[in-house]
C-alpha cells in the first residue's frame, strides 16, 4: 500500500517534468479582461477617436467623431505645429442603432501630401493638435499587422509593442473593437486606438465582430462602415468591405470575407479588374489581406473559408500574388507559399494573424499531423511586422506579447515573384482567368 503511493507519487512527479519539459519554456497566458474606461468631459464639440487612412495617391482621410451636430468638418494642417498652411472640407455621417444614437463622424480628405513627411493637423478648428507621418515613396516601408483586437490587457500589450516599432502603414485584417452590438464599445476602441490611429494610417477589412446584423431592424456592418471609411470609392469599388490601395512599391488588396465572393458578385468582378490594373513595375509586392484564412490548421473555424478560397484563389494565383494575411483564429501560422492545398513555388504565403488580444482568448488546439504547407504555428497573443527592404526582398517577424515583453518568435525573408518564372509563364493564363466574362 505504502509502496504503491509512493509509486503513483514518483510517477506524477515525473509525468510533471516529462509535460513541462514537452510544453517547452513558455506557458501561455489566459485572457484578459476588457479595459474600463473613464468618462471624460470635453467640451461636445472636442474631437474624439481620431484616426487616418490612405485615401488614393498623396491624400489621407483623417476622422474624427464628436458629440456636438454643429461641429464643423474641416481639417487645418501644415508641416510645422501650430501653423497650418492647408485646411480641407469634407463630409460627416451619424447612424442609429436602437436606443443608441453615434454622435457626427467626420470623415475629411486631406491632400496632396508629400511623401514621408510629418503633418501637424488639428481637427474641426478645435481641440488639441495631432501629428502624422506619411509613406515613403518607395521602399523602404513596414507595415505593422495585428488582427482580431478587441479592447483588452492583452490589446493594450500589443498597441505597445506595435508603438515601439517603427511603422509606415498599420493592416488589420478584421476584428476591430469586439462592440457586439454594445455601441458605445465602438467609441471606447476609438479612443483606445487614438494615439497610434491618428499617427499613421490604419488600413481595415471586415471581420465577424462588425457584422452587428438584427434581422429585420439593423443591416450589417452599418457601424463599421460610418466609423472606418476606406478608399472604396479611391479604388473603384462599391462597397466599403472590399477595397485596394497602393503605397511604396506595394499593392494591397483588401478583400471582404463578409460580402459576396462567387463569381456573379461584385466584389469578385472587381477584384478581377483590380488585379489586371496591377503593374509589377511600379508596384512590385501584391499583397492580399482578408478576414477568414484560407489556409489554417487550428481546430477552431475549420473549413469557414472553403468557399471564398473555392472561388478565388484561382483569381490570386494567377496573378502570383505574394502573400495573404488574415485573421479570425486567435492565434498564429506561417504556409509555405502554397496552392490548391499544396506546396506551390507560385502561389502565395498565408499567414494567420488572429492574435491581437481580444477577450474571446486563444485558440490553442491544432490539427495533427501538421500539413505540409504549415510551416509555423502558436497560439500566443501579438503582432507581425513585414519590412519591405526591396522590389524583390522582405523580412517577416511575429512577436509574441511574452508577459508583456515582445519577443520574436518566428521571423523569415520573403522573395517576391516579381523576377520569378511565375510571372512570365502565367502571362497567358492570368489573362485568361481575368479577361473571361
Ligand atoms: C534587396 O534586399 C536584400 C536584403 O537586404 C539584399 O540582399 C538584396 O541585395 C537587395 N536587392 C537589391 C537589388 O538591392
């Protein structure tokens, strides 16, 4: 009896080492909880939630919310602070949603801007100045890439560490403030994201979270699409949740996981034309950004993307697109350029970024064996960083928010299929797959 106990003992002790040492030195954390917010009491026409997106060549939009109907839309900027030479006009939305009722959406064009340069800009006359720096013309750029936000511990980690870096362009690839239909949510993730979202441009797709659909009495997207206007309109679409835009050497296109993808849609007959506008001379790097990835193998949201990739990814592989960043799995996986399920030197990479921090916590189960297009998978939470050195070389990072601590967890040079044999022997058949009715 005695000696049993002390077996079972000694075996639980040693199956405790044998698990610590297998789960390797990082223990991953739980969620966090959602942040609290203070009330604050600025004056009804004090802009609140400022933030920028890029709004065609050498302009930006600059928006801003406040609670006062009769605040004016304008913008004053200028490159030294306090003295602006410019001011711009532009328009302003509201929209209901039950018994909650926005308060003015600002949203103002500003422009012609120079490249990589800091504008000083204050908004609606009123309220404290802010300050922003344009892209580059060419490469050099970084983009910092974190999806699946959210307003957490965890969120606020990785603001942070997305702060410390130092970037041109922000991508999310969906899943922004997590309101869930609690409106007054949206406004506390405007203020949460103000200080980095008013400083360089944050480029958004759509993810479920913004849905906020109530059948009969609310459509979908009607919030995200008052609060984040992107250059639809710039990039000759019709709706707000799909959209691209060009910035140093780089086309990006961002595609809606929400909207129709089948091949009568509109947003897959626009992608066709974007795609026969991109020029590889001047924009060497394609890159796609979507909010349900086509290429996971974590148990969560297996299968969700079948359908768009069904129909797409013949579309993204003819035109040897780059890279596909996506959200939506609380977690992180790095493919292999990869097509049609299989590694392919011609298709793009997929990387999975669903990890920003949200209060749904990770997403920790993965499918075995690992695929062999997977090349690398974790669920932690963080943010990626894609530094384009070049028409031909960028390097990709993952860090994740170690205890707070960002550190690099996964990180690989990417060569563009700009000078590949992809390119050229695809000629014809991207024509075909575009140019087909
Ligand atoms: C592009 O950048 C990579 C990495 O820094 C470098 O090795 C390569 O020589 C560069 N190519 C050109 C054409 O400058």
């Amino acid at each position: 009896m005695e000696l049993k106990l002390v077996s079972t003992t000694l075996t639980v002790f040693l199956l405790m080492i044998s698990v610590t040492v297998t789960i390797a030195d990082y223990i991953r954390p739980q969620p966090r909880e959602t942040l609290q917010f203070s009330w604050k009491s600025n004056s009804p026409s004090y802009p609140q939630q400022v933030h920028i997106s890029l709004a065609g060549e050498k302009h930006m939009r600059v928006s801003w919310i406040t609670d006062d109907n009769s605040s004016p839309s304008v913008v004053e900027y200028g490159t030294s602070p306090g003295r602006y030479s410019s001011m711009a006009e532009g328009e302003s939305t509201s929209y209901n949603y039950l018994f909650y009722t926005s308060g003015k959406i600002h949203h103002i064009v500003i422009g012609p801007l120079e490249h990589d340069t800091t504008y000083f800009y204050r908004c609606g006359r009123q309220g404290p100045e802010f300050q922003l720096k344009t892209p580059p013309a060419q490469f050099p750029v970084t983009f910092a890439v974190a999806g699946d936000l959210g307003q957490t511990g965890w969120t606020k980690s990785t603001l942070e560490h997305i702060d410390l870096c130092k970037y041109d362009v922000h991508l999310l690839p969906g899943d922004l403030s997590y309101a869930d239909y609690m409106q007054h949510r949206w406004d506390t993730f405007g203020e949460l994201v103000q200080p980095l979202a008013s400083a360089r441009p944050w480029m958004v797709t759509e993810g479920n979270h913004e849905k906020e659909y109530i059948p009969l009495l609310k459509d979908g997207f009607a919030s995200y699409n008052a609060r984040w206007k992107m250059p639809s309109e710039e990039s000759g679409s019709t709706s707000n949740l799909y959209y691209s835009f060009e910035v140093s050497g780089v086309h990006i296109i961002m595609l809606g996981s929400y909207a129709d993808y089948d091949k009568h849609s509109d947003q897959y007959n626009w992608l066709k034309a974007d795609l026969l506008k991109v020029d590889r001379k001047k924009t060497p790097w394609l890159l796609v950004l979507l909010h349900v990835p086509w290429y996971n193998s974590n148990e969560a949201h297996q299968g969700e993307g079948d359908g768009m990739m069904q129909a797409m990814e013949p579309l993204l592989y003819a035109a040897s697109v780059d890279l596909v960043l996506s959200g939506h799995v609380h977690a992180y996986e790095r493919s292999n350029r990869v097509n049609n399920r299989r590694p392919d030197s011609c298709g793009p990479v997929h990387i999975t970024i669903g990890d920003g921090g949200n209060r749904e916590g990770l997403a920790r189960r993965y499918k075995n064996p690992k695929p062999d297009w997977s090349v690398f998978r974790e669920a932690s939470f963080g943010h990626g960083e894609l530094k384009i050195a070049n028409a031909t070389h960028a390097f990709w990072s993952w860090h994740r928010n170690d205890d707070d601590e960002p550190v690099r967890s996964d990180q690989v040079w990417i060569t563009s299929l700009v000078n590949s044999e992809c390119l050229a022997e695809k000629s014809h058949e991207f024509r075909k797959i575009l140019m087909a009715p």
